[in-house]
C-alpha cells in the first residue's frame, strides 16, 4: 500500500514549483525509510472542472484525495500528514523520516 500525493497546480506558477519541490523532498525521506508513495501532477490549464474548482487555490496538494495544503506546502505538516495517511499500515517498529531526524 502507499499513500498518494496530488499537486494541482498550472505552468510558470512559482508557488507550484515551490510545492513540487518540497513534495520531491519529502517524498524522498520517505523513501529511504520504506514508505512508497506516488504522486501525480494535474495542470488546471488541461481540465475546465479543476480550472474552476482550484483556479485561485493554486497549488493544491492532496494525500490520498483529501486537501492537505493550498498556496504553500509546510514540510514538517506535510510529513505529518503522510505519517498520518499512512498510519493504518506502517510497520510496527520502523522508525519514520521525522523520528530519524
């Protein structure tokens, strides 16, 4: 099982770029320790429903379809919210990239 992690966001938006970096990073810590993540990408500009619904919230980031951030993405929030989408399947005795810092 892994848990999903949603940008929505749009080209030459700089608080996107900002969002995307720090879900790369942080994806990355877990990584390391053992929990899979995915991660799609959804440009506004390529869907009317989405243009409508978050064209002023850009980025919007969600873990496993619930909106976790809009505008900037905190990495020490985020990381709780992957722990905590998580929560229900990770093994018992591994330690998560926050413990390990």
């Amino acid at each position: 099982m892994s848990v999903s992690i949603t940008l929505i966001g749009k080209p030459g938006c700089h608080l996107c770029d900002d969002a995307r970096e720090v879900i790369a990073g942080v994806r990355a810590d877990f990584a390391e320790n053992g929990l899979d993540t995915s991660f799609e990408e959804l440009n506004i500009l390529d869907d009317a429903a989405l243009a409508r619904k978050h064209s002023e919230n850009i980025p919007v980031v969600l873990i496993n379809g619930k909106r976790h951030a809009i505008w900037r993405v905190d990495p020490a929030r985020f990381t709780a919210g992957i722990e905590k989408a998580a929560k229900s399947w990770w093994p018992v005795g591994r330690r998560s990239p926050k413990e390990n810092s």
